[in-house]
C-alpha cells in the first residue's frame, strides 16, 4: 500500500501445456473460486485455444471431494469445462507425479520470475502481472539447453495444431446454489425471490447466477431464467408460471 507500507500477499497460478512445457503465470488477489476461474480464462486466451484435458490438482475450487474413481468436482469448474469443451481429470491425493509437469514448471516460475521479482517492489496488481509477463515471455523464448529450440517453438508445432478452438465469447463467472421452492413458487437468492412454474413447488432446484442472470434448472432441464436483482424483499416473477387460478384473479 502506498500510503501505509502495509505489504498484501498474492496467489501465483500456474498453467502448463504438457508436449511443448509452454507455460503461463500470473498472480492474482487470492486463491479463491472467482480468481481460479479468472486464471483458467485467462491461460485459455494466452494458449490461443484450449486443451482437451484439465488436470488440476485437488484445489477447493476444482474439487468439492477428492476420490480416486468419481471426484466431486466444484460445479462453476465444471461449467467452465462444458462452456470450453474440456474435460477435467483431477489428480489423486498425495500423487505428486500426476501432475509432474506442473509441479517442474511450478519450480521454474519460481527461479526465473518469482526469484527475479524479489527485490522490487509493487503499488498495484497490474504492475506484478506485468513484470510477470515480461519475464514470462523470456522463458517461453529461452533456448533450451540439451534440446533444439524453445517452449515457443515446440508449442508452435505440437500443442497449437492440437489446441481446441475458443469459443466466441469467454467463460463469464458464475456460482451455483440448491434450494427448495417455496410454497409461493419462488426460490430465494440474497435476499430477493425468483418464480419458477408452480408445478415445482416443494421441489429441490438449482440456481446458477451472475452478476447479470439467474438460472434455475430442475434435473438438469432450465425452468426459469430472470435478470438478477438487488432489491432487498422484493420479488421477480413470471405471469406464466403462476396457476390459472392465480392468473384469473389477478385478472
């Protein structure tokens, strides 16, 4: 902090391709739900596409509860993946080597960014990631020693061509929520009440929210969608889904 010397820690995300070790970095205010996702989209935008597996380690982000055979994966990681077309396969519990790529690249930010970094000092996240991009680029261009060429090259030739395309428009961050609907076919979120069709009420639903939106899906089928609102007490709701009864009267 500028003003009271007061020094914050960071979090560093660290994302590996595994034929070329192209590798990406940055360093984010936590290492929270919001900032994981935030790293992945960001990695996906810096790769140019997207790789057909995620293996992450058993984050509280990625993984709800870990398991050798059926993971319980956190759903918004999940939606991430189905919004990318990815599959995510989650690394067992103290197994270091299934993840042996970036556990080795984890090291290298650490000796040629973070070690490279340890004597300046920073005013504002920006300023870190961009001293990490720079010298994040330096190391993807950095010959190798006993092999031809560099990261770059070989990401050029072998994980590029085989990189899923990005979708139109990047992943925008959303969180997911159980809740059982009211006896007024409404479900609560923060504070302010969304319809669903009545035919639900009593019934257990999903809700997945933005910033902007909020979703409702009963067995994996949508059954409402409204835009979110931030009236305390207040209530959003749909004339269809109210009973013909409800309707004729308000008639």
């Amino acid at each position: 902090d500028p003003a009271t010397g007061t020094r914050t820690a960071v979090a560093l995300f660290v994302a590996v391709l595994g034929a070329s070790n192209y590798t990406y970095a940055e360093a984010t205010r936590a290492a929270d739900l919001p900032a994981w996702i935030g790293s992945h989209v960001r990695a996906f935008a810096y790769f140019g596409g997207v790789p057909a597996v995620l293996i992450p380690d058993n984050h509280k982000s990625a993984v709800l509860h870990p398991d050798r055979y059926e993971p319980d994966l956190h759903p918004t990681y999940l939606d991430l993946a189905t919004h990318y077309g990815t599959t995510i396969l989650p690394t067992r519990v103290r197994r270091p080597r299934d993840k042996a790529k970036v556990e080795a690249a984890v090291l290298i930010v650490e000796r040629w960014i973070v070690a490279a970094l340890r004597h300046r000092t920073f005013f504002h996240l920006a300023e870190v990631n961009a001293a990490i991009g720079e010298l994040l680029e330096r190391l993807n261009t950095r010959r190798f020693r006993k092999l031809p060429g560099s990261r770059r090259t070989l990401f050029e030739t072998l994980d590029r061509p085989a990189l899923r395309p990005l979708p139109v428009t990047p992943y925008v961050f959303a969180e997911w929520k159980r809740a059982r609907v009211n006896i007024d076919y409404h479900v609560s979120l923060d504070g302010h009440c969304y319809s669903v069709p009545y035919q639900l009420v009593q019934h257990e639903v999903e809700l997945r929210f933005t910033a902007t939106v909020v979703e409702i899906f009963h067995k994996g089928q949508r059954v409402a969608s409204h835009l979110r609102s931030s009236r305390q007490g207040g209530f959003t709701t749909e004339p269809a889904h109210r009973p013909k009864a409800h309707q004729r009267y308000l008639a």
